[in-house]
C-alpha cells in the first residue's frame, strides 16, 4: 500500500474500534458458541440432538458431553480472539495508520480459526469438528445424504449457512482486501472488491445449495413415490422460498451499480421492483418457518388453529411447555425475517452509513437462527416420537423405521 496520506484508504470509526476480520471471527465464535447453548438446552429437555443428526457416538461418555466439549472448543476459541483483539487496541490506540498498518493481527487470527477446524487435535472437539467438516463438503458439493445417513443434519447446516451468507461475503472482502494493492484488510470494508456481482454471487451460495437439496429430495419422492409421501409438491414450494431470495440479491447489486445509460428502468422503479421481491421473501420465509419447519398450526385452518388440545396456533405435541416461548419466537422471528431481508441490500448503506449496523444485523441474523433451532430440532424430534405431521417433508422417521425416502 501506498504511504502517501492523499492514497492511503479510508478507515471509519467502527472499523478503527473493529475491523472487518474481527467482526467476522466474532460471529464465527458466537455461532459455535450458540450451538453449545442448542445442544446443552435440548439435552435439558430430553432430546438427543446427536441421534436426529446422526452424530458418531462417544464411547464411554454422557451424550452431555457433547455441550461440554462445544463450549470447550468456544472457549479454547474466544480466548485468543480476546487477548488478540486487546493486543490491537493496545497498538493502534484508535489511530488511523496504525490501524491499516497492522492488518496481519486480525487475519493471524482469521488463519488460526481456520486451522483450528482443519488441524486434527484432539482436545479440541476433533470429532465435532470432522463431523461438521464432512457435511459441510458433502452439501458444498451438491450432496444430500440419506436419512439414516444424516440428512436432517445436511439440512440444519444448510440452513444455518443462508444466516451466514453475509458474514461469508464479508469473509470474501476482508480477503479479497488483504491482497489488494490499494487497501488493507482494516480499512473501510470496500464490498466492490473482486467485482461487482462476485460477493452478490458469494451471498447467494447457500441459498443455492439449500435450492439444490430441496430439488434431490423432490427427485427422491419422485423415484420411490408412496401413498404417504406424495408427489413431493413440498418439496418445489420449498425450493421457490429459496430461489424467492436470488431477485433480492440481483436487483440489490443492480441498484449498487446503477447507470441509467445502460439499464432501460429508473431507479425508483428498480428500488419498486426490488421491494416486491424482498416482501415476498421475507414473508414467504416466515411463513414457511412457522407453518412447515416448526409445524405450528397459526396459519392452519380455523377448526385446527382453535383445537382445544393445544393453545391457540401450537400443536398438540410439544417439549418446551411454556407457549410464551413459542409465541415470543413467532414474533421475533418475523421482525427478524424483514430486518434480514434489508441487510442483503446495498440500501443498508443509505439507512445507516456506520458499519456497525451491518454488524449489529449480522449479529441479530445468527441470534434468529439459534432461536429457529430450537422449535426446527424439537419439531423434527417431535415428528419422530409421534409420527410425522401431515404434508411432513421426510426429514425424519416414521413408525419407529427409517423412511423410504
């Protein structure tokens, strides 16, 4: 990078305090963090959340060990991120050239998080780690297990990286800027760099692999169709929620790069254009989180909604039984299913210039996922132990057999 003060990049205020490496190893280590919290809680309640994802066993050692050893790998995490985060304070100390000067402590750590899940140590949850390692290249390869092989786990995962889509895009740009000539990776995050369609692209990974997992599952009812199963028309509806998101994605980078001498509509009318689609995104996704993933009955018919067997807009089986919980989650869920359709667009930027809202709202999209894995796991235990839900979508066992899926 060029000394030159008139070249040298701009740094905001938040990214003095913390830099985009930093961020991103943050919501890393809060995710694993969160998930520690999921297993411990739904041990709490009685369910085996290693069974429905078809976790190796622990020879020899409580299935609470499994919180246990997560909350080890945390903490073995955090503490690193902490010390190196003081130690770039202490540096820095809020100065400008400083700060871009010393990139190599935040991506020091951003390296060692990732050998941490590569490096086969064995005190640090190695199991968990090439358990998650090996779905994670299963689905990033279009793969699908089958139920007895983990497939409620392939999707859980998938699903939880459409959270992470952002934070992925933002790892892209703090490593894209760490290479850059002209920047460092401590500057002003510049989401322009590679391109201006390659981070949309990044953002839209998940959402593409989760696409493909509903296609093969709909492919699988289609090869082994019973009376039970269907035709698998869930499994296409399920795939338009995701497909739902690439419109919000396109039009948001389209607005990014807006010429009027090359596109035939005005801005107004592509920001209209692009309101459509993230309002029916958002609410499709809502929708779908209440009625499909968590089989709750409030957008059920009125004799179903008002079953007096359970509360209003519930379902007769449940293992959390406080219903504040569950309307508190609907509730949150929703908000927090329209807070996230605005941050995938560039119009974030013009509703708050300071990089610490993209970063609150990254942290709030992680917080609404580990909220939704609570009542999408007790659901899917649900339909195991009692029988799936009518129109379930075969991510779990039927009858106490492994279904012909």
């Amino acid at each position: 990078m060029d000394g030159d003060p008139a070249v040298e990049p701009e740094v905001d205020s938040f990214s003095l305090f913390l830099p985009l490496p930093y961020r991103v190893a943050f919501i890393a280590v809060l995710g694993i963090w969160a998930w520690g919290l999921n297993l411990h809680y739904l041990h709490l309640v009685r369910i085996d959340v290693p069974a429905l994802i078809r976790y190796p066993a622990r020879s020899g050692q409580q299935s609470s060990s499994h919180h246990h050893a997560t909350y080890q790998l945390a903490t073995l995490l955090t503490l690193p991120l902490v010390g190196s985060l003081l130690l770039f304070w202490l540096i820095t100390r809020g100065d400008r050239h400083a700060a871009l000067s010393w990139q190599i402590l935040p991506q020091s750590y951003l390296l060692f998080l990732m050998l941490c899940f590569l490096l086969p140590i064995k005190r640090m949850s190695r199991s968990g780690r090439l358990h998650f390692l090996s779905t994670l290249k299963r689905i990033s390869l279009g793969g699908l297990a089958e139920v007895q092989d983990g497939k409620f786990g392939d999707i859980l995962l998938a699903d939880v990286l459409t959270s992470y889509a952002k934070v992925l895009g933002d790892l892209f740009v703090s490593t894209c800027m760490l290479f850059s000539r002209k920047t460092t990776s401590t500057a002003k995050p510049d989401r322009g760099c590679g391109g201006a369609y390659l981070v949309p692209l990044i953002i839209s990974i998940p959402s593409m692999i989760r696409l493909r997992q509903c296609l093969i599952e709909y492919l699988r009812v289609r090869r082994n169709r019973t009376s039970m199963s269907g035709w698998g028309g869930q499994h296409l509806a399920n795939a338009l929620k995701y497909a739902s998101a690439f419109p919000v994605i396109v039009l948001s980078a389209l607005q990014r790069g807006y010429d009027p001498t090359t596109f035939h509509m005005t801005e107004a009318g592509l920001f209209r254009l692009w309101l459509l689609f993230v309002f029916v995104n958002s609410f499709y996704s809502f929708y779908w989180d209440v009625a499909k993933d968590w089989d709750l009955s409030l957008f059920s018919s009125s004799r179903e909604r008002n079953d007096p067997e359970h509360p209003y807009g519930l379902r007769r089986y449940r293992y959390f039984h406080a219903r504040e919980m569950y309307y508190t989650a609907i509730v949150i869920d929703l908000l927090l299913r329209c807070t996230w359709s605005f941050k995938l667009s560039p119009h974030l930027d013009h509703f708050n210039d300071l990089e610490g809202g993209i970063f609150l709202m990254e942290i709030l999209e992680v917080l609404r996922r580990w909220m939704w894995i609570f009542l999408r796991v007790e659901t899917e235990w649900v339909r195991n132990n009692r029988g799936p839900a009518p129109d379930d979508i075969l991510l779990g066992e039927y009858g106490g057999k492994l279904d012909e899926d």
